[in-house]
C-alpha cells in the first residue's frame, strides 16, 4: 500500500478513478462531498478574487448543500472584466489542485500546504460567506486541513493533499454538462447563464468554444503539475522536460 500511495500517478489514478465511479452509490457520493464541496468553494472564491482583481467589490458568497453557490458581486461594466471573472471561477479549482499536486512531492511542505489550505478557507469563510451552513462548512473543512497537517503521517499528508489536489484539478473536466451549457440552475430553481455562456456574450465566440478552450487549459495544468510532480518525488526515473521535447520533435 506505502508505494501505491507514494506515487504521484498512482494517486492521481486513484482520483480519477474514484471521481467517475463513486458518484453512482450513495456511499461514494458521500465520501467525495468534502471534496466537492471544496471544489464549489474555490469556484466562488475564483469570482471572488478575481473580480477584486479588476477593481470591484465583493458582497458575499453562498454555499448550499446541493453543492451549488453563487458569488454576489460588483465590479467595473467591460466585456473583460465580465469574461476575466466569469474565467477565473471555471479555472481556480485546477489552478489550485495543479498548486497542491506540485507541493504535496516536498515532504517538507505537505503540512504546511494543507495549514495554508486551512487558512485560506477559514479567512475567506469569515470575509464573505453570511449562510449559516456555509459558515458551518467551511469551518468543518478548514478544521479537517488543520488536523491533516498537524496529526497525520507524512506519507497520508502527502496522499491526502495529492488526492484533494488531483481531485480539484478533475473537478472541471467531469463537470462538462455546466461547461457545455448556456444556463446553469441555482438552489432556489432559477436559470442563469452559465460562466462559459458569460464569456461568450462578453467576447464573440459562443459557449461551446470557451468550453474546449478551458477543458484544454485543465487538461494542461493537471498534466504540467503531475510532471512536475514526478520530477520532484522521483528525478532519477522522471525524463527533464528538454528530453521529452526533443523525443517528440
């Protein structure tokens, strides 16, 4: 069991493979919804930060258990400013999922990669959730990457984070339906655009092309962090990117 957990692919298979085949039992569904839940949380925080980053102001954001939520927010009214934040809720779970996949081959830096994961949460919980259960939540999640860091073994701190990072990374390839859709239903039933359907009414090319250009952006970033990965956790075996270029040129 210690080598299959201390691969990199071995993990990233692991999540892979559970992330297609436990959402069809109510079991499996119950064992990936933190991860899920964590995942909807840095959608929202994608908006979030990035509609901070074009000069806007950020009212809160809502968590439901459905695994839904929304980011209530205003910034300045541009076509960039409209496709950037709609872009950047779509891309931070890989953004973040490639960013722990690469930290979690340190062995020095896994516990505090899982206690900046909980921080990050607990600080964005305090500045913008105002539900109940998202305040609940996202309490119970920086809580459970607090203890992770400070009571597991390095080899199940390296296998957790891994596992959440490959997860996150996943997270916007299997949700392909949203990705590839013009509406997307909120908790209350109502139908709104979906982010790639904002996109595309901010710029010209419709939804569907948003969608293959973001799955593609997933796709590299999940491939760029498990290289890196691999690089780290195992030099000796892992080819340096030049000779893996030159082999396919």
């Amino acid at each position: 069991m210690t080598p299959l957990l201390s691969s990199p692919l071995a993990v990233a298979g692991l999540a892979a493979l559970a992330s297609l085949l436990l959402p069809h039992s109510r079991v499996g569904r119950m064992l990936l919804y933190p991860f899920s839940l964590l995942s909807t949380w840095i959608h929202e925080c994608g908006h979030a930060v990035s509609t901070l980053l074009v000069g806007g102001r950020v009212h809160q954001i809502t968590l439901h258990a459905n695994l839904s939520g929304s980011a209530m927010s205003t910034r300045p009214d541009t076509a960039f400013n409209h496709a950037f934040t709609a872009a950047a809720g779509l891309l931070a779970p890989s953004l973040l999922g490639g960013t722990l996949i690469v930290l979690s081959a340190l062995p020095s830096t896994a516990p505090y990669a899982l206690f900046g994961v909980a921080t990050l949460l607990l600080l964005t919980g305090l500045l913008w959730v105002r539900t109940l259960f998202g305040l609940g939540a996202i309490t119970v999640l920086s809580g459970a990457s607090f203890a992770a860091g400070y009571a597991l073994s390095p080899l199940l701190q390296y296998a957790v984070l891994h596992f959440a990072g490959a997860r996150l990374a996943l997270e916007s390839l299997l949700d392909v339906r949203y990705m590839f859709s013009r509406t997307a239903t909120t908790a209350n039933g109502e139908s709104l655009p979906s982010d790639t359907e904002r996109i595309a009414r901010a710029l010209f090319p419709p939804y569907w092309f948003w969608g293959f250009l973001i799955a593609g952006a997933s796709i590299l970033i999940l491939i760029t962090s498990l290289y890196a990965a691999l690089r780290l956790h195992a030099p000796e075996v892992t080819p340096p990117l030049d000779d893996l270029v030159q082999s396919f040129v």
